[in-house]
C-alpha cells in the first residue's frame, strides 16, 4: 500500500460500511490537498515578503489543517467533516485580520486576497456531505456565507478595518456584496450539481444492486442448470444402461417369439396337411357306404358322422387358406391400381350385382399404390361381397367405393345401406374367426376375419361404423 492510500485510509475500519468508508477518505484526502496548497502558498509568501507574520501563521495553518484527518483517526467522522467545511472560512478570515497588523507592508489588495479563499471554501461541504445530511451541510454553508459577511464588521472590531487604516476607496463595501453573490452563485450551481451527480449516483447504485441481484440469479440459474445436466447426464447413463438391457432382452424375447411363431407355423402347417389325408379317406369310405345296406338307426348316426367330416374338411381348408395368405405377404409387391381391382370384383360378383339390382358407385381420389395385388384384392372383394350378403331387402342395394391419400398411405372406404351391425352388442367379436350377427344367410363368419388379418399384414389399420338398419362403413387404411 503506497502512502498516499495509508493516510487517506487513516480512521478506517473493517466494521464501517462502504458509505462511511468513502467519506472518511475523501476527507483525508481534500484536508492533505488543503496542507499541501496551503505549504505552497506559504513557500511563495515566503520568497516574496520573507518571514512576516503572515507567512509564520500561514505555516502553522499547515498543521492546523491536519486536525480532521486526526478527527477521523479517533472516530469523529462527523467532526472531522464540519471541521474541514468551517476550517479554510475561519483561518483565512483569522490570516486576512493578522495580515493588516504589518502596518508597514500593508497594501490595499490584502482587503482582498483573502476574500478569494473564503468564496472557495462554499464548494467543500457539498464535496465531504450529502444532500439528505441537510443540517450539517446547511450549517457549514451559513458559517461560512457569515463569515463573509461579517469580514468588514469582524475587521473593524480588531482596529484593522479598511477606513480604519486610511484607506478611501469609496466603493468598498460594494465589495461585500459581490463577494456575497459569487457565493450564493457558487453555492447554488454547486448544489445543483451535487443534485444531479447524487441522483445519478442513487440510480446507478439502485442499477449496480439490481444487476448484482441478476448475476446472482443467473449464477444460481447457472447451477441448478449444471446440476440438472449432471443429474440428466447421470441419468441418461442410466437410461443407456437400461436400454442395453432392454434391447438385449427384447432381442432375446423376439428370438423366442420368432422361435415360437415358427414352430406354431409348423405345427399348424404340419395338422392341416397331415390331417388332410385322413378327412378325405374318411370322407371317400363315407361316399362307399350302402345305405341301403344300414338299419334305421344306423343311417342318422352315419348322416351325423358324414356332416362332422365335411365340417372338420372345410375347417382344415379355411386354416390352409390362412397360412396360404400368411406366405403371400413375403411375396414381392407391385404397383396396383384400385379402379382394376373393383373391375376385377365386378366380374367376379357380376351374377349377384346383376340378381339383387346393385348399385356400385366409386369416388377414386386416390388410385395407385404399391402393395401385395392379391391382398388388396382379397379385402375389398369380402367387403363388397358382406356388403351384397347383408343387404337390406327393404332397400335399392347401394355400394359406395372411396379413396384418398391420409399422409402416406390409402383409405379405401367401403359404405353401404345393408342390414347394419349393433356395434355396442357385437364390436368386441366383430373380426372373430367364425363369428355371425346375421344368420338369415349363408356364411361361414371368415371374411371379415380374413379382412382385418390382411389389413395388418400389409401394416395398416381397419375401422367400422355401423347402426342396425342404417348400413355399415368400413374404412381400411394401408
């Protein structure tokens, strides 16, 4: 630490806050500038009148302006300030009166020389107080303005005023006056300046806090944030951890499932064909039998017998027919046109659009696509056969065929005003194998079955709605 920072620390303690640390130092400091103009002051004095009396005092003023810095050192912060704002008034008020005691060297100019230094000392109270310190600041300024005030009248009560001394200048005391306005115009500019640095002093006091209280935020923002990443990284490690063992128990379990889904391939493959020999013996010693040959009762149980086996035949069939549909998935895909598949279709119903007067309208917004023909083909065939099968005979049979692209990927709506089907009492059975809501015809329950089979083996999805005596709306989208 230099030496100027130790002496304009002197007085200062750790316990003060930071206003109070400031104003002990900036009074240290303006009371060592006073000393050291005062010293050079009295060196010029010196060179220019030797040692009179004025010089002698304006040396001992030196040390006499050291007195608040030792306020300061025993805590008297306050009057340490008050000393300093009175102190250059007083002494040079006491000089100017000690002055015109040298008769012999006395000059007209010391009446006002001094008056200088008085009009200077206006600007120290704003500098070392306050403006909210209003009593002390205003009590340094009105000693200070009396001072210069009272100059002649304290002047004449020594014996040394200016016509007391011979002097005659008949427009003197007007000097009082000047003097008096310079001050007041010192004073006040001082104080509006004192104003405006305070205001903006307060504001960016009041800006500094508020940025602090910021940086504050954001470094805590700052550390919830890196403990979050950390937490995050720490997680994801433990994320990566879980879907290694994850992925390798699904990759475990895919090769279990595959395992299974081959071996009930294989078994299923292995009962249809297997059994296939079997029915059909069976069924050709059934078509060998005389029944003319068999008593009565032996005929109905021989009747029975032959219904069970064409069952048990069609049920292998159907089961051949799905497994057939399960290779044809892995065949390779074409580009297919949906206006050649219901031209198909038509041929292929033509006798029965043709017998129960159908009315098939198409609205084609979408019409190619790449997918498996025979499929496609498969699912909207059922659909439009269920829709002629389950017609309304109340009713002109109409059938409405629509198509549009939903992303990437076709609806085929088919909608018709047949029968319809009590979704709230049969829609959990509704694409069951086997399953019949109406048994006024002929069927078996597989088409729809067959539909919502294909549809997901080509990855799409199905939808139905549909009210008894309204008619039904199938909406396939692959």
């Amino acid at each position: 630490m230099t030496l100027w920072q130790k002496i304009s620390n002197i007085g200062v303690s750790p316990a003060m806050d930071h206003d109070k640390k400031r104003v002990v130092v900036l009074g240290n400091r303006a009371t060592i500038l006073l000393c050291v103009f005062i010293f050079m002051l009295t060196i010029v004095s010196f060179i220019f009148f030797g040692t009179i009396r004025t010089t002698i005092i304006s040396f001992v003023c030196c040390f006499i302006f050291l007195t608040p810095v030792l306020l300061n050192y025993v805590g008297q912060v306050n009057a340490a300030r008050i000393t300093l704002s009175v102190l250059v008034g007083t002494i040079s008020l006491a000089v100017s009166i000690a002055d015109k005691f040298e008769y012999i060297l006395l000059e007209e100019m010391q009446y006002f020389e001094f008056r200088l230094t008085m009009i200077a000392s206006t600007i120290f109270p704003f500098v070392i107080f306050n403006l909210k310190e209003k009593k002390l600041w205003i009590s340094a300024q009105v000693y200070n303005f009396l001072c210069i005030v009272l100059y002649d009248p304290i002047h004449d009560f020594f014996g040394v005023g200016y016509y007391q001394l011979g002097f005659t200048g008949p427009n003197y005391y007007f000097i009082n006056y000047m003097v008096g306005a310079a001050f007041l115009v010192i004073a006040a500019s001082t104080y509006f300046l004192k104003y405006s640095f305070e205001k903006y002093e307060t504001e960016n006091v009041k800006l500094i806090k508020q940025l602090s209280l910021k940086q504050k935020e954001l470094l805590y923002a700052n550390q919830v944030i890196d403990d979050q990443r950390k937490m995050l990284s720490i997680e994801n490690e433990k994320l990566n951890e879980d879907l290694i063992k994850k992925n390798e128990q699904l990759q475990a379990t895919n090769q279990e499932l595959i395992s299974h889904n081959n071996n009930l391939q294989h078994f299923s493959y292995t009962i249809s064909h297997n059994l296939r020999g079997p029915v059909a013996s069976l069924k050709g010693l059934f078509s060998l039998i005389n029944e003319n040959e068999l008593g009565e009762d032996n005929k109905h149980l021989v009747e029975h017998l032959n219904k069970s086996v064409i069952a048990l035949d069609n049920t292998i069939r159907d089961l051949n027919h799905i497994m057939e549909m399960r290779k044809d998935v892995n065949s390779s895909k074409e580009t297919v046109k949906v206006s050649e598949i219901i031209k198909d279709i038509k041929q292929l119903l033509e006798n029965e659009m043709a017998e129960h007067d159908v009315w098939l309208t198409t609205q084609l917004d979408a019409n190619e696509m790449v997918t498996v023909r025979a499929m496609l083909q498969s699912i909207v065939y059922n659909l439009v056969s269920n829709a002629i099968k389950y017609r309304s005979p109340d009713k002109q049979v109409i059938i409405n065929i629509r198509s549009k692209w939903i992303g990437d990927k076709m609806q085929i709506e088919v909608q018709d005003n047949g029968l319809g089907i009590d979704l709230d009492r049969f829609k959990s059975n509704l694409f069951g194998l086997y399953k019949r809501f109406h048994n006024h015809t002929e069927g078996k329950g597989l088409g729809l079955f067959l539909v919502k089979l294909q549809t997901e083996m080509l990855g799409g999805t199905i939808q139905v709605e549909s009210k008894p005596g309204v008619g039904s709306t199938f909406r396939v989208v692959v």
